[in-house]
C-alpha cells in the first residue's frame, strides 16, 4: 500500500510540473526575430530585422527564408489564407499572393509611419499610422491599392489594432490606456469610459464582449480583461522590471502572454511566457530563458510559437506527460506500448519505457510519411513514461508513432475514427 501511495504521488508531481514544455526549432539565423503568424497547425511564416521572412509548412520543425527585398525592419506579418499574407515595417507595406514567395511593395498613405496594419479578409483591413502630432486610422476595402482614413485624433499616440470581424474594432492610445471602439467597420469610433494602465501594447478579442490588452509602463507590465467589449477593464496581473510584447489569446479562458525581464545578471535580459487557462484568476510561468521574447503566437488552446532576439524561436504542444517511477522495479528493456484506446477519438495514451538516460524523441506520421506531431524530444532518465496525443483537429484515419531512443527504434499503428 505504501509503495501504490508513492508511485501515485509522483504521478501527479510529474504531471503538474511538466505539462508545458516549450522546446527550441532552429531558425537557422541569429537575426532578431518580431513576428510569427500561422494560418493552421503546420503553415507558418516570422519576420524580422534585416528584411528576413521565414516559413515552415511542417509545424516549425524546418524555416525557410523566403526574399522580402528589403533590408528594413520588419515589425510583423499576417496572412488571411495560404496564399494571400502582409508584412510591414514603420515605412514600408509589403504584400504576397503566392504564400511568401514574392513580396511586392504596397501603397500606404504618405507623410506617415505605420504603427499597426490587420486584415480581416483579402481585401479589408486597417492600418493605423502617425505623423509629428496626429494618429489615423485608415481602411482598404480593395487589398491595400487605396487607403481611406476614417478616424484621426491630434496629440494621441494610437499603439494597438485589433479587429475581431469586418465591423467589431478597438484601438489602444498611449500613454494614457485609452482605448477606442467601433461596431461599424471603422466608420464611427467611440471613446470607452473605462482605460488600461500605460502604453498599450497588444489588444485581443474572441468575441464582441471578451477581451485582453497588454500594457507597459515604465519598468512594468500589466495584463487586463474586458468582459464588456472593453468598456470596463480589471487588472489581472502586474509586475515590475518586465514588460509584454505580445499576447495570443485561444478562447474566453486561455491567453498566452510573451515578454522580457530586464537587469536579469549578468547583465542579460529573460524572455518569459505566462499562461492562464481559468480567464485569468491565476497566471503560470511556462518558460523563462536568456533572450528577449517578441511575438507569441496560438493556432489552438495547446499548439503554439513564440520568437525573439537573435534568431529563438520556441514551440509547444500542451502534451501531459506522466513519469512512472518504482525504486524496486525500473525497467530492462526499451518498449514502446499499442496505444490506449485504439480506435480512439480525439485523444489516446502512449506508453513507453526506458532502461537507459538518453535522448528520446516519440513522433506521429500519417499514411503518408508525413510528419503530424512531436510528442517527446528531450533528454529522459530510466522509467516508464506516458503520453496523451490529441487528434481534434485530424481526420478520421490510421497514424503510426515512432520511438527513438539512440540506436533503439520502434514503430506502432493507431486509429482514428471520427
């Protein structure tokens, strides 16, 4: 009884400690890094200084450089399909039709710099730009060819875009958290009651009512929520000597938050990532390391990226992994398990064992060769482990996982049906 307790409660210990693991990809670069945007759960493109764009059609697990013909900073990309994606610095509008392959230079209005550009659909989207005293906000409704401007304030600093569809938008001023409201497209702008503290930096809806925004101040970050389309804001998290570059927000629950700590010794600067998962009641540490983080980006609730300085890019794959572990009885041989249950959906445990410290990778292919998921790529002491694979977002079929572990290899079938 009293070794079923003790294995019991490593079970837990290990599951809670390392539910979220963040892993590194090689960019291939060590350029900064500002933006990362995926259009699905394998398509993907960054930017960054120097003109560099990068792309990955396999969830990250290989970059590409693609040629912007720029050496400007480029401060951050969007696409609106695999095809059709914008990129901008603070002067220059660059615009793709055939997934990043050629960029082409677009109009934006003149005598300005661009502060923030979104697009909803191929053809609609708004930038926000400024010149010495005034902030606009102008639309396209033809791709970017002809810029209205809709909405310009004297002596306020526009900072944060978002639009949730083609009428929903808000906009954040600095340095005063003021925060700016539309329901029609931008025709009309309205002034909320309620503000933010500091320099907005990232504003995010999910829906007409719910929403978060990240602001600095000078020496510390706060992240608030709006649960009334941002008419009133609560403060959720605060804390000094870090700031928030970028937040990613899947759903009313869950947000994703990136950013730097300063004055870390010796003299280095920490990039971190904070995690709710309860609508912000409580915020957890994911990831802290040396290296400014940028851009945070989520395709769904627990498949994401983020990048930073020098060329870091990191990903994640919300996988629990549960370590077994008995004194009396560690594991001789390496084994891979079938799969439980199997058929499955959506989601199914893979066991394993390891009889020696190594490296161990567990991958899922489809029928094909494809790679779909890596669930396990790191260093494991000796023991049982098991992993929970998730196939939400798959179609219905037959998958095979793959163990490796130095010279050991071991392939199994599932099966997925929907």
């Amino acid at each position: 009884m009293a070794n079923y307790n003790y294995i019991l409660t490593l079970l837990i210990f290990f599951s809670v400690k390392i539910s979220a693991q963040w892993y590194q990809q090689n960019s291939g670069t060590t350029t900064n890094l500002t933006s990362i945007y995926f259009i699905d759960a394998n398509t993907g493109w960054i930017c960054g200084s120097n003109g560099i764009i990068l792309k990955t059609t396999n969830k990250g697990f290989d970059w590409f450089e693609q040629s912007s013909n720029t050496t400007a900073e480029l401060r951050d990309i969007q696409f609106v399909d695999q095809d059709n994606g914008w990129v901008y610095g603070n002067n220059i509008i660059l615009n793709s039709t055939d997934g990043g392959a050629t960029w082409n230079t677009q109009n934006f209005p003149p005598q300005s710099y661009i502060i923030a550009l979104q697009y909803v659909n191929l053809n609609t989207g708004w930038i926000v730009h400024k010149n010495t005293d005034t902030s606009f906000i102008s639309k396209t409704n033809n791709g970017g060819i002809i810029w209205s401007v809709q909405f310009h304030a004297p002596n306020e600093y526009f900072g944060a875009l978002y639009f949730l569809d083609l009428n929903y938008g808000w906009v954040a001023s600095a340095p005063d958290g003021k925060i700016f409201k539309t329901i029609d497209g931008g025709n009309n702008w309205v002034q909320n009651s309620g503000n933010v503290s500091g320099g907005p930096m990232c504003i995010k809806f999910v829906n007409q009512m719910t929403g978060w925004a990240s602001s600095n101040t000078l020496g510390s970050y706060e992240i608030s929520k709006t649960a009334d389309g941002g008419v009133n804001w609560s403060q959720q998290i605060w804390e000094s000597f870090k700031f928030i570059n970028c937040i990613s927000v899947t759903n009313s629950n869950t947000c994703y938050a990136a950013g730097w700590h300063m004055f870390v010794p010796p003299n280095q600067n920490e990039g971190f990532i904070l995690n709710t998962t309860d609508g912000g009641a409580n915020w957890d540490e994911q990831y802290r390391d040396e290296g400014v983080l940028n851009s945070i980006f989520f395709v769904n609730d627990s498949l994401g990226w983020a990048v930073g300085d020098s060329g870091k890019i990191l990903a994640t794959e919300s996988v629990t992994y549960v370590m077994e572990e008995d004194n009396l009885t560690n594991p001789k041989d390496f084994n891979l398990s079938q799969n439980y249950p199997n058929p499955f959906n959506p989601s199914t445990n893979i066991g394993f064992a390891i009889s020696e410290y190594g490296i161990v990778t567990l991958k899922v292919y489809d029928v094909l060769g494809n790679e779909i998921a890596t669930l396990v790529n790191e260093e494991k002491p000796v023991g049982e482990y098991e992993v929970e694979f998730d196939g939400t977002n798959l179609p219905s079929g037959i998958y095979f996982y793959k163990l490796q572990v130095d010279n050991f290899t071991d392939l199994m079938k599932m099966t997925l049906i929907k």
